[in-house]
C-alpha cells in the first residue's frame, strides 16, 4: 500500500499543542509550528481502525496489557533492530518522560547527581532538578559538522555522588545516531563507576540515511546489564496524544525497583486505547514507516539543499536519526531573543536552542515531520527571518 504524507491536515482549533499553544501564547495568529516533536501526518488506518473496533464495544472499564502486547512489542524491537528481549523485561509505562521521572526516584536520592550531555532534550534537566537532584553536564563536543561525546571530560565530572547518567540515543536535537564505539565507551563508563545507564531511546525507529540504532542495552554483557531502556511507538506513528511506552530493564533487581516506583505512584493501569493504538503500531507499521522515514529524508535532504543555495552562511548538521533538524544561525550574529522575535515576525515558531541548554545558543531545531508544502512554506519564512 502507499501511503499519503502530502495530505493537508488542518489542526487549527482541535486543542492540538503543535498548531494552538504558540498562537495562545504569543497572541499572534497564523504562525506555522514547526517544533514540538509531533507529526503532520495522519496516524495508519490500521491503527485507527483498530482504536475504531474497540470504541464500538462500548465498555471502557479498567484493562490490562494482554500477552499479544508484550509479544508485539519484542516482536518489533526483533525485526526493526535486532534486539531479542524476554517478556519479563518489559515493564509498560504511560509515558517516557514521566518514566525518566519515576528512575530518577527510584535510583536516586534528593542531592545525588545524574549525568546528562548536552545540548539534550531539556525535560531531562528539569525532571533532575525539579526533583531535587543535581545535574551533572558532559557536554558533546563539536567536531566540524557533527557532535561527538566527550568521554575523557565525563571521567573527570563523575564523583561518589553521582548514580546515573542520562542517555538520549538518537540524540535529540543533535541528530546523531551513536556509534558502536561511543556506545561501548559510555557503557564501560557506567561499569567503571556503578552507574545505571537510563537510555532514552523513544526516537530508534526514526534511522535516517542507512545509520543503525544499537540498543545500548546490547552492548552490556550477560549478568552485568546496568540499562533501563525507553521506547514507544508514540513518536514513530504520530501517537504522543495517546500515552503508552515501555521500560525494558534486564537485571530484576533494577527492574524491580523501577517497578516498585511504577506501583507506588500508581501507574500500573494503563489507557486501554493506547494499548490498542501501541499493538496495532508494532504488528503491522513496517511499510508506513519506511515510507514515511524515505519522505521525512526527502524533506531533509530539500532543507539542505535549500539552505545551501539562499542561506549559504547557515551550518546544518547531518540528520541521522529523528525527524528534528539542528541548525547553526551564529554566523547571522543574531542574537537569541532577537532571533525569536525575527521568526515570530515572519510568522515562523521553531524551538529555540538555547532550551536545550549548553551549546544551544544560536541555534534553532525544525521538525520535518510535515508534508512538504508546509516545509516549503516554513523554509520561505526562515530564510526571509534570518538574511
């Protein structure tokens, strides 16, 4: 089957936080979003045809993941990744940022310190600190057009308070899909000072332009797994509004202790359509993602080349994996609050760089996730916002 991501889909007024929130906050109508991580595209039929024949059963009691999800869901990561994983492995959450939440106090005590590289996803500084824990950086280090970790720096930074370290693989907003021999140096990292490894990993299926996600659970070795691992289905097939996600962590004794926070704060009962929405995801979304991840590229590739033609003084880094692209405006020498004003102006709203914290002033994320009349129109903006 072919599938359709040219479509126009009108969001406005649907309550959507892409479309409606910036117009709310501003008081500015008609701004294009191009930021939060939420496609344009509409969800497969096969998952809303799937959410449409439970709806029509009519009882929406509390429910429970059923076998077949946990199968799905180790099917999936099988066939997309190569990664064989035991049903016990698998403990379903609501959410991956509420999941980073409940490892934070589940490994963590108020005033320990947990590592994160920036510039990275900001919920990950504020689920640390905002629960009273301290934020230890290990920063990426540039090199020419692309981001490398820094593991000599992360040596030096870790100390006897530290417990755990922040992974987010593919990196968001770099775009980077991590090497084997990065992975296992962060890996040894962790051994080498007692830390659990908790893995973001909710962008995985999102592999741009051959790279190769390597669950970074793989590389520990048998019995010395120190991984807690996210991922979701939410993001690959446009379903952020309806909230499923799985934890997969291999020692019992971590697990155990996830789990218990998952119990304690009562999480345990899930949305029974996210379920339905999440199963129906992994069981028959290979077609509908490969040819959204060619379109997504396509937009990628018609992005640079633009920018390359009307914009020469801009640096785009390359897109490996997500669907986020990370541009460098410092040569503009614009400065950040300006910058904002100049897009919104334009009628333009992307996420600014300096909220994803260190390294992030003077950039400027632009999710690509859209069809490509609207990615035509944003890029006209931009370049009119910044030359």
């Amino acid at each position: 089957m072919t599938y359709n991501f040219d479509e126009h889909i009108d969001r406005r007024g649907t309550n959507s936080l892409k479309w409606d929130y910036a117009e709310r906050f501003t008081g500015r109508t008609g701004l294009l979003p191009l930021w939060v991580a939420d496609m344009d595209f509409r969800a497969p039929e096969f998952i809303t045809e799937a959410m449409i024949g439970r709806i029509t059963g009519g009882v929406f009691g509390y429910s429970q993941f059923p076998p077949s999800y946990y199968e799905a869901v180790k099917g999936w990561l099988s066939r997309r990744h190569g990664w064989e994983i035991s049903t016990d492995w698998i403990v379903p959450i609501p959410g991956v940022v509420p999941a980073i939440r409940l490892a934070v106090d589940a490994y963590t005590r108020p005033g320990e310190k947990i590592v994160i590289q920036p510039p990275v996803y900001y919920p990950f500084r504020s689920v640390i600190a905002r629960n009273g824990r301290q934020v230890v950086e290990n920063p990426l280090r540039r090199e020419d057009s692309a981001y490398r970790m820094d593991p000599e720096q992360l040596d030096e930074v870790i100390d006897d308070d530290t417990r755990a370290l922040l992974l987010c693989s593919p990196h968001n907003p770099v775009g980077r899909v991590w090497s084997e021999e990065e992975l296992r140096a962060l890996v040894e990292a962790c051994r080498k000072h007692n830390l659990i490894l908790i893995s973001d990993e909710i962008h995985c299926d999102l592999i741009m332009n051959g790279n190769k996600h390597i669950p970074a659970s793989t590389l520990f070795g048998d019995g010395d797994d120190r991984s807690v691992t996210f991922t979701s289905a939410t993001k690959s097939f446009n379903l952020s509004g309806v909230s499923c996600a799985n934890a997969i962590i291999p020692d019992p004794t971590i697990r155990g202790a996830f789990s218990r926070q998952v119990a304690k704060d009562w999480l345990q009962l899930p949305n029974l359509m996210s379920i339905v929405a999440a199963e129906a995801a992994y069981r028959h979304g290979d077609e509908w993602l490969d040819q959204a991840l060619a379109y997504m590229e396509a937009n990628y590739r018609y992005l640079v080349e633009t920018l390359a033609k009307r914009a020469p003084n801009l640096t785009v880094f390359p897109l490996e994996g997500t669907y986020l692209v990370w541009v460098d405006l410092r040569n503009t020498g614009i400065a950040d609050r300006e910058l904002k004003e100049r897009l919104l102006d334009a009628g333009l709203w992307l996420d600014d760089g300096p909220m994803f914290g260190t390294g992030g002033s003077g950039f400027q994320r632009i999710n690509i996730a859209c069809p490509r009349a609207t990615l035509e129109d944003a890029l006209e903006r931009f370049i009119n916002a910044v030359t």
